[in-house]
C-alpha cells in the first residue's frame, strides 16, 4: 500500500495515519467522511451531504455547521489538501489502493480472473484476501439512512458473490467437509439466496451425508414455498435429482489417499486488541522489553506489573505483547484470571485445558488431573517462542502452575500486589505501575478532545488512565472542556435512562463477560444499541466482537447502583430472566448435539435461540462455558435452586463431548448440592447419574459405581423405571470398562426387563450383543442383534449384525447389512464403523487394495476430532489392511497411536487388539522375541478383563512365533 492514509467502510468505520487509528467519536463526521469516501475524487454537492449527514432534520445554520465539520475533519486527518473544497461541494482525494471498497475489488477481480483459468489456489488466496477486508457489517457505526439505503446493499451483493465463489472454488479443491458449518451459517443468515442452499447440499453429499443433503432440499423447498410461493431453482433441483442417483459428476475430486491427515503446526495468538491510541508509558515499554529477554536466559523470564486499579496494567502488558509480537512466532496466550472479581477467581485446570487446546491438543488427551496438564503444558512449550499475559493475578499460586519451563516462553503478571513470592521463588521482576505524569494525561486527553488547556482536567482525573478515558469520552463533542466531580458518575449520569438501568443490571452477570443476547434478556430490551453507547462512554469494553465485559473497578461501581436504585424485586426479575436465558440456550443446544439423551423435564419459554447446528451449538457452548458455570454455582449458593440442577443437566452431555472436567465436575456438585438442599429427589438421582458418568470418565471406577448406585436407588423409590434403566445401562458400562464383563451383562440384563420403548430396548441389545463378541459368543452375540433390527431396523441394528455376521464367516449375509447401514447413516461415526467392518470383510475375501480404500474412508471421517474410540478401531482396521499388503512400518505406526490412545480413554479391548497387531508386525520383521512378549501381554490383559476371544486370539499369535 502506498503511503498516506488508509480508510476502512467495510465495517465499523476506521481511519490510519501511518498505521496509527484516527478516532472520529463523532457519529455526523463519520457519516460526512463516508460520503465522500464513498464517491473518491469526485464532487459531492452540499445538499447531498447535508441529507446524508442530518437525513430529514438539518440544523438552522446547515452551511456553517457543515464547514465546520469539514474543518474538523481535515484537522483529524492532519492533512488539509485532503479534502477540497470545490463549487457548491466537497471533494476527498484518496489513491486507489488506501480504500479498503477498492481493495476488495480488486482482490475480488483477481480471485474470478484466477478461477477462470483454472487456478484454484491463486483464486482461493485472493477470494478469502477479499473477505478478510470485512470486519463486520459495512458502514456499521455510520449513522445515516441514506448511506445505508443507497451504497449497502450494493457492497452487500458484492460480498454475498465472492463468498459464492471462493465454495465454489473450495468445492472444487475437495475441501467440502470444512465448509459445511460455514455454509449451516450462511444459509441461516441468507435463507433466500439458493446457491448457498445447493453448495451446502453438495457439501454433505460429498461427505457421505446423503440423507442431511437430501433433508436440506426439503428444508430449501419449504422455505421458499411459505415465504415466496415458488418452487425451487431448476439448477437447484437438478442438483437434488443427482443426489438421489448418486451421479458421478457431482461426486468429490479425487484426492491422493494417505492414512492420516497431515499435521498442522498450531500458532496460538490469544491476545485481546490493542488499543489505538496508546499513549505514555516509554520507560515502562523499554523496561518490559528488556527483561523478558534478557540475554543468555536459562530460567523462565517473569515480569510482574503491579499497581492500583484503574492505571492501566492490562492495557500496558497487551501493548507490549503486540509490539513484540515478532520476537515470538510460535504465538501468544492470555488470560484473565479474575483475581479482584466479584465473583470466584479463574480455575486452574480450565485455564490449563483452554492453554492445551489452543496449543493444539484434542480434547479427549487433556489429561483431568492438573499436575499432568501442567506438566503437558511445559512439554509442549519446550522448544518453542512464546509470550504468555497473566492478567489479573492476585495470588502467586494463580501464576504458578501456568507457567512454561523454558526460558524462550517469557511471562507478563499483571497484578494490584506485588506478589512477593513470585520474586522470592521464581525470580520475577516487578515494574511498578502509578499515575500518569501529567504530560501523559494531556496527551492521552489530547488525543481524544483535541488541543486545548487539559491540566485542570487531567489533575481532576488523577492522571489515571481509565479514568482520563472515560472523562473525554464524557466530554467529547461538548463545548465545555473540564468536569466537577468523579469521571465515572458523570459519564453515568449523562446517560439516558435505558442505557443506565442496563448498566446497573449487567453487575448481576455472574461470570466474566456478556453478550447483547444476554443482555437483552437481562433488561428485557434490544440491548446492542445500549451496549454500543456504554461502550463509547467506557462503561464498558467490547473485549472481542461482540463480548462485552466490565473493568473490575466499573462492575463494583454497577453493583453498588443497582443495590441503591434498582428495588430487590426487579433485581430478582433480571436474575431470572438471565437464567431462563442460559436455560433456553443450554436446551437448545442439547437438543442438536445429544437428542437421544434423557434429562430432566424444561420450563422454559420464549423464543427459539439462532442455532441451528451441532457446529454453532458447540461454538455458543465453548463461549459461554464460564459463564455457565458461574451462572450454576451462583444459582445453587443463592436461588433459584432449580436452575443449577437444570443448567448443570443441560451441559453433561457437552462437558462429556469436550472432556471438560474441571467444569463437569464443579457444575454436577452444585447441581447435586442444590437438590439435596432443596430435598428434590429426581433431581438428586439425575445429578448423582451425572457424576456417576463423569468419574466413569476418569477410570475412577468404585466412585463411579457408588454414584450410579445411588440413582438407580432413588429412581427406584420414585417408581421411573425408564430411568432406573437407562442408568443400569451406564452402570453396565463401568463394569466393562473395569473388566468385570459377568457383572455387566448381569447389569444390562437387569435393565432390559424393564424397559418398554424400542429405542431403550435396542440401545441394551446392542450392548449385550458386543458384550457377547468379546466373550467369544457370537450366537447369542447375532441373537441379540437380529433382534433389534427386528425392533428398529437402523443403520446401527444393521452395522452390528453385519460385524457379527462377519466374524461367524456369513459373508456375504454380512455383506448385505452393511451395505445397507452404510446406505442409512449420515452420522460420521456410524459410517466409519460401517466402512471398517467392510473393510475388514474385503480383506476376509483377500481384496486388500478394496479393503484399504474402504479403511482410509473410515479413519478420515473420524481422525480429526471424531470419537476417539471409532477412530482408534478405524486405525488398527486399517493398520490390519497394511500388514497384508506388506506395509509393515506405516502399520505399525497406526498400531502404535491407537494403542497409546486406547490405553488412555480406557477402551480395552481396543487396546489388545492394537497389541495383536504390534505383535503380527514383529513376527513379520523378524523380531520373535518382541512379538512374544507383546502377544503375551496382550493374553495376560484379556484374561484379566474376561474378554475371551481376544485371549484365545492373543494365545495363537504368541503360540505361533517360532
């Protein structure tokens, strides 16, 4: 880009001079810039500014106040000859490339001219160059109708065709399994632009997601005959047709097979924004600079910023973090810690996991014990250049287990104390933080109001930068320069009553941060416009897009208004319909990501939350997990008590999905506590099943039996059966996975009698008929499945009967069902199941080139963050298909994985057969002695877990090394 200034439209507008931000708080400036930006280098008469500027209602001197906002303008651009003053108008003259309306269309250009001859990756590149100039909705803080009316729906078009073609593009690459979540978004978001509809249609059918892709012309149809009267496009039925048949010009590119997908190097930068006008603070910049990187370092660099509250440690050590950014390119980490918040301080192991996950680990191989995680977290730092923000310490323990054991992965502690330990025991430095100097103070006010005589104001303020903020926030666009009083009750004070009164209610938000959504429910309003003028006054801080949280200082300041202000009955009113709001989400959520799963009967009502898929509700979910559990632990410490156990239901099934167990575990005691408390005894019984489940998550296995025990007791009393048996169907499942396999089918057995629905019934069966295979009775094993076909025939009822068919050697019987469960399931679990088992059976008929193609479909469904114990069995499947073709090195590797993953997460059976496999590749390669050995180990397991065919397997393999 060449030099001179820069401006953005294509969302909130913004204005850099030498890449520093322009502010322009002024709503009319902003709309008067935009008007001439959006006509560069041409006249734009006064009577078409004056409308777009004050719409229908202009001021009496309408010329005179123009020109001054024309002056002002120029000042701010600091470049007069910028703006011209031409006959009767005003003219902006910008280069090409200094607007971002221009760039994306060049980009734009670029991208079809690519794609046009057949330059996919150039036209992918340039597409996604143009859609990252969009930063929200264009001229989103411009404040004028006829802008809006005139120049958005244009800008809006042309952005709706490039996100077209760039899937078009990655369609045409085979990337159609990553779009499918963008594109549940964008249809939601557009649901009257087709093209959307059919490239989300050809998305799923290319990723063995037939059913969903035919259920979505069914959606698509709908919609458009409700709202429209009209069928669908003739290009969009044709495409539905050719699904049906399975055509094979619609059918995914061919890509070169491989076992794995190749890894992906993980560059966490979890740092909030900086801020654009940072001012002041040079000694404290180069200080920091010079001791996080100090030279020849071998113990972990620590830089702790102490000071009160309000002088502008956080903003001080996120500055510094981006300035630096360049120094550490293996990324960055931040966290608040909460330590001076109302509420309860941030939990170390659900720091440590959401650290772990940014560094790229899969959720099931957090470990739940905080030791590991910490140990895991300096292991995977060792050897890499990173800076980590603590921001919000107030105890040296918060700080500890979070930080790394290399001296390349420096730390910044931002803290009101000066953690003396820190320095005593991991030789931190401390840079003191105090006031402003009075230069500072006018500078940063300055910068903001404009020059003029700012000492009185600034002293007023005691140079405290959040407050010197929030005073010209105050004072901007006011004649008078100066305040009488504290900045904060004033910038209150001038509020109108609605902002206020959301204000003082946002203070009962538990947990760390709030959305307009949120707030909306809260104060029973359209809240974002609210938001946005709380923001402007620095009430509060829109910390990412959309999330909004207070400065701990301003959230006591809230509370203490609402205490005084607002009466206990509309406090109580607020909190509920705070709670109803979580309750309505959590249930929605559930909802798309576990429908099968029982819970407790819902209450709640209003509007139906905007989800509409697993992706997003696991999205919300990730975003509002904090804030959640806050929400459980209040509700549970101070009322109502339902919620907690309502809200701590809703999220087991998610807690379980994301291996959350810090979380899990505090949300199922309060939950447990609230209904003891309350004597709620459905609810006690629901939430001792929930930690029944999660200790059986931890191999905790005694805790977990106890638990289970105690549901199935008080379901008992309370005359549910269903219930009772669904939780002696997990009981059953803590005694397989214990090893105990005759109480686990003595368990399942019991529940079976009691069940009357067919869904319940056959979830049992096919319990009962896997715990057969692996007893070695694959009889009763085929007994049990042929019965739930009967009952329900399913893509899982046929998936089963077909593996067990396969084993008792009914090929080609084998063959028909699992063919047709293949035909039936669109879950990627259930298909990659399929697929193994036809797998194995081609290889049974020694077509192993078949046989690998159908395993590499199988373990590419599931590979990349599916279930982790599909996806072990889907290795050691496809490791098997290797062995016989002779790739011995490449087999073992997967041998290897899903061994260490199967011995993890407690899938034994999984795990001997890994072993078997490991044992076959070393008889292979010659190495009897470690073949024995490990077909040994793989008896001595099988015996001691009761799973007899495996053992009988295991005894073979050792028996047959010579």
């Amino acid at each position: 880009m060449g030099s001179g200034p820069e401006f953005r439209l294509l969302g909130p507008m913004e204005v850099r001079l030498d890449g520093r931000e322009v502010l322009l708080r002024a709503g009319k400036h902003r709309a008067l810039l935009a008007a001439l930006l959006l006509r560069p280098n041409r006249t734009v008469q006064v009577t078409e500014l004056i409308e777009h500027v004050w719409g229908d209602t202009p001021p009496a001197r309408t010329r005179g106040t123009l020109q001054t906002y024309v002056m002002r303008l120029r000042h701010a651009l600091g470049n007069p000859a910028l703006i011209r003053t031409v006959a009767d108008g005003y003219q902006i003259r910008v280069e090409h490339e200094q607007l971002d309306v221009h760039r994306f269309a060049d980009a734009a250009a670029r991208g079809q001219q690519a794609a046009e001859n057949g330059d996919l990756a150039t036209a992918r590149q340039a597409f996604s160059t143009a859609l990252d100039l969009w930063r929200g909705p264009a001229l989103s803080d411009v404040p004028s109708e006829t802008l809006h009316r005139e120049h958005v729906p244009r800008l809006n078009e042309q952005l709706m065709q490039v996100h077209e073609r760039r899937i078009d593009v990655e369609l045409a690459l085979g990337n159609h399994a990553d779009l499918v979540s963008e594109l549940f978004s964008l249809t939601r978001d557009h649901p009257l632009r087709e093209r959307f509809w059919g490239q989300l249609m050809l998305a799923l059918y290319r990723g063995s997601r037939q059913a969903e892709a035919l259920e979505t012309f069914r959606q698509v149809g709908k919609l458009l005959g409700d709202q429209l009267g009209i069928e669908p496009s003739e290009e969009l039925r044709k495409l539905h047709q050719a699904i049906l048949v399975g055509a094979p010009e619609i059918a995914a590119p061919r890509q070169q097979a491989r076992a794995e997908p190749e890894p992906v190097a993980t560059t966490p930068t979890r740092m909030p924004t900086d801020i654009p006008d940072f001012v002041g603070r040079l000694d404290h910049v180069r200080r920091i600079t010079e001791l996080i990187a100090p030279p020849e370092a071998t113990a972990v660099p620590i830089v702790t910023l102490s000071g009160p509250a309000g002088v502008g440690k956080t903003t001080l050590a996120v500055h510094v973090a981006h300035l630096l950014r360049a120094r550490f390119p293996d990324g960055q980490l931040y966290v608040d810690l909460r330590g001076y918040a109302l509420g309860p301080a941030a939990d170390g192991v659900d720091v440590l996991s959401r650290f772990l996950r940014a560094l790229g680990v899969p959720p099931d191989e957090i470990p739940a014990d905080a030791d590991e995680q910490s140990t895991m977290f300096r292991s995977l730092l060792a050897g890499r250049r990173m800076l980590l923000v603590l921001d919000n310490a107030s105890v040296p323990d918060q700080v500890r287990p979070l930080l790394p054991g290399a001296a390349s992965c420096p730390v910044i502690v931002t803290s009101r104390d000066d953690l003396r330990g820190l320095i005593a025991m991991n030789g931190a430095r401390t840079v003191p933080l105090d006031a402003f100097t009075p230069e500072e103070s006018v500078e940063l006010l300055t910068g903001v109001l404009g020059p003029g005589d700012h000492a009185a104001l600034a002293e007023r303020c005691g140079h405290l930068p959040l407050a010197l903020r929030i005073a010209a926030a105050y004072l901007a666009g006011r004649d008078e320069m100066t305040i009488s009083g504290s900045p904060i009750e004033l910038a209150y004070a001038a509020l109108p009553e609605e902002p206020r009164r959301l204000f003082r209610l946002l203070s009962l938000v538990p947990g760390p941060d709030f959305t307009a959504d949120v707030a909306s429910s809260l104060a029973d309003v359209d809240a974002a416009g609210l938001l946005a003028v709380l923001a402007i006054a620095n009430l509060v801080v829109e910390a990412t897009p959309g999330r909004f949280r207070f400065h701990d200082e301003m959230v006591r300041f809230s509370a203490r208004l609402r205490e005084t202000e607002d009466d206990q009955e509309s406090q109580d009113v607020a909190w509920s319909r705070l709670l109803d709001h979580y309750a309505r989400w959590v249930d929605r959520c559930a909802e798309l990501l576990y429908p099968g799963a029982v819970r407790l009967p819902s209450a709640s009502a209003g509007p139906v939350p905007r989800i509409s898929s697993g992706v997003e509700a696991l999205a919300w979910l990730d975003a509002e997990r904090a804030n959640l559990t806050a929400a459980i632990r209040q509700a549970a410490q101070h009322g109502p008590a339902a919620m907690a156990w309502r809200l701590a239901d809703g999220l087991r099934g998610y807690l379980w999905i994301g291996q959350h167990v810090g979380e899990w575990l505090a949300t199922a005691h309060h939950g447990l506590h609230a209904a003891y408390e309350q004597h709620h005894r459905p609810a006690e019984a629901a939430m001792h099943a929930n930690l029944g489940t999660l200790y059986l998550k931890l191999a905790e296995f005694d805790r977990s039996i106890e638990h289970h025990n105690r549901a199935i007791a008080l379901y008992r009393d309370l005359g549910d059966g269903d219930a009772e048996a669904g939780v002696l169907n997990n009981l059953a499942l803590v005694h397989r996975r214990s090893g105990n396999l005759t109480a686990a089918k003595d368990t399942l057995l019991r529940g079976l009698e009691m069940l009357r629905s067919a869904d319940t019934v056959c979830t049992v069966l096919y319990n009962l008929g896997q715990l057969a295979v692996e007893l070695g009775e694959l009889d009763e094993a085929v007994e049990h499945f042929r019965e739930a076909l009967r009952l329900q025939p399913s893509a899982d009822s046929n998936m089963y009967l077909g593996m067990a068919l396969r084993l008792r050697g009914e090929r080609e019987e084998a063959r028909k069902h699992l063919e047709r469960a293949l035909e039936m399931d669109n879950v990627p679990e259930g298909v990659a199941e399929a697929l193994e088992q036809l797998a194995a059976l081609h290889l049974d008929l020694g077509e192993p080139r078949r046989a690998e193609e159908l395993a590499s479909r199988a373990l590419a469904l599931v590979s990349d963050g599916g279930d982790q114990q599909v996806a072990t069995s889907a290795r050691i499947g496809l490791g098997d298909v290797l062995v016989s073709e002779g790739r011995l090195d490449d087999a073992m590797a997967l041998y290897e994985q899903a061994q260490g993953t199967a011995h993890r997460i407690g899938y034994h059976s999984g795990e001997v057969r890994a072993l078997l496999g490991l044992a076959e590749v070393h008889r292979r390669q010659g190495r009897a002695d470690a073949s024995r050995a490990v077909a040994e180990e793989a008896a001595s397991m099988s015996a001691r877990l009761g799973l007899r065919a495996l053992e009988q397997r295991a005894r073979s393999a050792a028996d047959q090394v010579l």
